[in-house]
C-alpha cells in the first residue's frame, strides 16, 4: 500500500489500534485451536457445537472490527485506500488460516486411521 506523508500520518496510529484490537480476536482464536485441539479425537456432540459457536462469534467480532476500521479508515486515508488496506489484511489472514487449519486433522480423522 502507497501512502503519501499526510496518509500516512493518519493511517498508522489508527492501524496499531487496528492490531491492538485484532490481536485480542486473534488471541481468542488461538484459544479455541488449542481446546479443539485438546478434544478433538474425542470430541462429544457439546464440544462440537461449543467450538462451533465459538468460531461463528469470533468471525464475527472480526468481521465488525473489519467494519468499523474501514470507516475510519474511508474517513481520513479514502476509500480506495481501506479497501487496499482491507485487502491485504484478509489476504494475509486467510493465509495463516490455510496454513493453521492444514495441520489440524478433522474431527474423527485420528478415528479413521485407527481402524
């Protein structure tokens, strides 16, 4: 991403805020890889559909996040500029998501192998 001097006198302190935030989502995140992880070769119905909903309300927080920021991002950088910023972020995002959730087995997958 180009930002000129003024861009980006207002961009980057609006984008640690920005982290700040997503790092807590991320975090939350991580929680949940590490109980899936804890339970998944033996997973109730419960566990599943706790994870689950887990997942769906982090999405979500993120997705809101995402919300907000483009807003004050449209306000002071431009549009353009936060949907560039935007861009890069759930490109990189989805990224790291591929490379965790490829080295997570599925739920009943250890069970599969065993028989």
């Amino acid at each position: 991403m180009k930002l000129d001097e003024a861009q980006s006198a207002k961009f980057w302190p609006m984008y640690d805020e920005f982290q700040e935030k997503r790092r807590g989502l991320a975090q939350e995140r991580l929680q949940i890889i590490k109980d899936y992880g804890a339970s998944f070769a033996t997973m109730t119905d419960d566990q599943a559909s706790g994870i689950v909903k887990r997942i769906f309300k982090n999405d979500k927080s993120y997705a809101k996040l995402q919300q907000s920021y483009f807003k004050k991002f449209s306000k002071s950088i431009s549009p353009i500029k936060a949907a560039q910023f935007l861009q890069l972020e759930e490109y990189f995002r989805t990224m790291i998501r591929a490379e965790i959730q490829d080295a997570i087995p599925f739920i009943g997958e250890i069970e599969r192998k065993k028989g």
